[in-house]
C-alpha cells in the first residue's frame, strides 16, 4: 500500500484497508459455514449426527484462519518488497 512519506494514509488508503479487513472476516464465517453444512449433509447421509457436523466445523474454521494468515503473509512480503 503506498504510505504517505508523513505516515498518515489518506481516505483510498483507509477504506482499501477497511476492505481488506472486512473480507478477512467474512473469509472466516463462509469457510466455518461451508464446513458446518458439508459436515451436516455428510451427517445425514452416513446417519453419523453430530459427529461430521462438529469435525466439519473445525475444518472450515481451521482453512478460514490459514486463509488469514496467507492474506497477512502476502500483505507484509508487499509492504518489505515497498520499503526496498
């Protein structure tokens, strides 16, 4: 993200980054959503309640936070590849 040389950032800068947050967000609830209703289907299909929805559950949360951490990872190697 281009910084200002005085460090405060403008209003583009500001809402880029509200942006970006509020997609990390929602990142986290559809990938623990999707895993909550894959596990429920498999659930009902295996006749397996609750044990898939659960196990499901920690998968899609467990991708949402490796999805995050990508993301923070790519926004800092930017930010190094900026300041050299």
């Amino acid at each position: 993200m281009n910084n200002p040389p005085s460090g405060k950032k403008e209003g583009p800068d500001k809402k880029g980054d509200l942006l970006w947050a509020a997609t990390l967000g929602i990142n986290l609830v559809v990938s623990t959503a999707a895993g909550v209703v894959i596990g429920w289907y498999l659930d009902k299909l295996f006749k397996t309640s609750p044990v898939l929805t659960i196990v499901f559950f920690f998968i899609g949360t467990l991708a949402g936070f490796i999805q995050i951490y990508r993301e923070i990872r790519k926004l800092d190697n930017d930010d190094k590849k900026h300041d050299s």
